[in-house]
C-alpha cells in the first residue's frame, strides 16, 4: 500500500497545501499511475490532519506506521 510507505520527507507543505509525494522512483517504489506522482491537499481540514500527523517524526519517519 502507497500511503503505509509514505515517509515525513514524503509531505511537502508550502503555500497553505500539502502534497503527497507517491511513488518515488528513488526508493525504487512506483504506484498504479506510474513512479513520482503526487497528491494535493489544498483543503484547510485535510493539509492540518497531515500537519498533526507529521508534527513529531524525523524526515525517514513513516507518516502511518504500521506495527
């Protein structure tokens, strides 16, 4: 699953959005649309959910962990 793969340095937060970025070719990981896609949360509820869930975690951090 993309999203359990998803790391800190993964979410970009800039301009009041964060993007999501999926795929990445450099981790050798690709998703259904191909490798380095990526997602926008420009919607004030959804950009403060991903803030709270980044707040505490170093960069290689996975944002969902599973354990």
């Amino acid at each position: 699953m993309i999203l359990f793969s998803l790391e800190k340095r993964d979410v970009v937060i800039s301009d009041g959005k964060a993007t999501l970025l999926l795929g990445r070719s450099q981790r050798g990981e690709g998703c259904k649309s191909g490798r380095d896609q990526g997602v926008v949360l420009d919607e004030p509820n959804s950009m403060a959910i991903m803030e709270s869930a980044i707040a505490d975690k170093k960069p290689n951090d996975k944002v969902f962990p599973i354990s």
